[in-house]
C-alpha cells in the first residue's frame, strides 16, 4: 500500500489549445490518480483559446480540484514558480501542457518513493531506449550525481517529481534564464538533495517532435548551449564540480551541439530533397 501523498500538479500553458486538454486527461485518467492533490494549470498570458478550454474542463469535473491561474507573458520558468508557491500538496509533479504522463506514472513513482525514504526527486524515462550514461547503461533506479548531470541532463521535465519543500528551499526555477531553465533547476536539487532517476517510461512528449532543433533554428540549438556552459560555469563557482571536471563538460558540450547542429542539418536537407 503506498504510503499517503499528496501530489500537486503543475502545468503551466502558453497558446496551446490543441493540446491542453490531452494533458490535462492523462493526469486525471491515472490508476492512482487518488494521490493527485491538485492540478494547477498557470496561463501564461495566452491569446488563443486556451482559457476557455480549460475553464470548460473544470466545469466537466468539479470532483476536482483544477486551480486556473491567469497572469501576462512572463515566460515558462515565472509560471512555474507560480504554480509551485500556489501548491498545498507536500509533492510537486511537473507536466507541460503538450506533454502526457503514461496512466501508471503516479503509481509507479508513488511505489519507488514508498520503498525509498530518500527519495527527494524522481523522474522518468519517456521512450524505449534505456539511459546511457556514456557507457553505462540504467536499468534499474539510480541515484544521480551531479556529474552525471553534466555529461546528460536527465530526466526530461514532466516526468520529474520532487517534494514541495525543494521549491521553498532552492526558491525553484531561474527566472532570468530564458533556455535550459529546467537543467539548471535540476543541477542545483542534484547537489544539495536525493536525487533518483528510474527507467520506467512514464511520460510521452512533444506529441512527437523531435527533442531538439524540430524548428530547425540553430539558433535555438546554439542559445541552449549557451545556456549549458552558464550552468557549468555556475557549479565551478559554487564547488560542486572541479576545474578539471568543468573542462572537460565544457568540450564535451561543445561537441554535442556540433553533433546537433549536424543532425538538425541534415534533417533540414533531407525534408527540402523530399518536397523536390
């Protein structure tokens, strides 16, 4: 029997009215969705039909608590926050609004937390493919340390579950850092908390998009790099890695956004032979 939780969800939503719903569905069709506390949904200063949509959803279920925040265009890591000060529960659960959680995900977490006290933060693995860690594979629950993090930032963000008490303390996300926002928060709970990944696949993403460069913008590519060695720079400062291990994330980064930009080309190319 899984011991008492109570799970706040957190969803925050800009112009995503086709998918909202879909979200909003995979929370409530849950096989423990019992332990869901909450689903705060923060709009993010939307202008297409979001709103509504979400307002017509608590109406059709009023059994549940569905808590709608509206506030202008302040950007992914405000509205977070937002939801996160907002939550009663003693757990936070991240979801984004055109992602979904698989139905057993609370379930499966909730049971890894019941089995492991230590357990401060928990996330998931969203397809087949285990988790390698250069060459290590995760086949089973892993305790993360933060240089693991900076070889591969895991795990993806709406699979993450963590206790409430880490947003109090950590005051959660940077609200100045306009890309990888969700790697610098999980890099900082990494080096002060428990922090467990399992390779269960418990959420699917994007409604298949690519995880990278799907605009093909590498500008995109090259703003989330940037935003990577930020993250570096500040561990280096704060002692969490050494010199010499910041270095080397520093090359290693540099040459996985080569690699992307790479791919993200020959992507690009290959679309434009097809429409030929």
């Amino acid at each position: 029997m899984v011991k008492e939780m109570r799970i706040s969800v957190v969803i925050p939503t800009f112009n995503n009215d086709s998918y909202i719903i879909d979200a909003l569905d995979s929370v409530l069709m849950q096989t423990r969705s019992d332990l869901i506390h909450e689903i705060i949904v923060v709009n993010d200063g939307s202008t297409d039909n979001t709103v509504e949509m979400v307002n017509r959803f608590i109406r059709a279920h009023q059994g549940t608590k569905i808590i709608l925040i509206n506030q202008s265009n302040m950007g992914v890591s405000v509205a977070r926050n937002v939801g996160m000060k907002a939550a009663t529960g003693d757990w936070i659960a991240l979801l984004d609004s055109d992602d979904c959680w698989m139905p057993s995900k609370t379930e499966v977490q909730a049971e890894y937390i019941m089995a492991n006290d230590k357990i401060d933060f928990i996330g998931g693995n969203h397809h087949e493919k285990p988790l390698r860690i250069l060459w290590r594979r995760i086949s089973s629950i892993y305790k993360a340390s933060i240089n693991d993090l900076c070889i591969k930032w895991f795990p993806v963000t709406p699979s993450a579950m963590f206790k409430k008490k880490i947003f109090i303390e950590t005051g959660g996300f940077n609200e100045m850092m306009k890309h990888s926002e969700d790697a610098e928060f999980f890099a900082r709970v990494c080096c002060k908390y428990n922090y467990f990944y399992i390779p269960d696949n418990v959420v699917t993403i994007g409604h298949g998009k690519n995880p990278y460069g799907e605009t093909g913008l590498s500008a995109e590519l090259r703003s989330m790099y940037i935003g990577n060695v930020e993250i570096f720079k500040m561990l280096k400062q704060k002692g969490f890695i050494s010199n010499t291990r910041y270095y080397f994330t520093r090359i290693f980064a540099f040459l996985k956004y080569i690699r992307r930009v790479l791919i993200v080309g020959g992507r690009k190319t290959f679309q434009s032979v097809n429409r030929m």
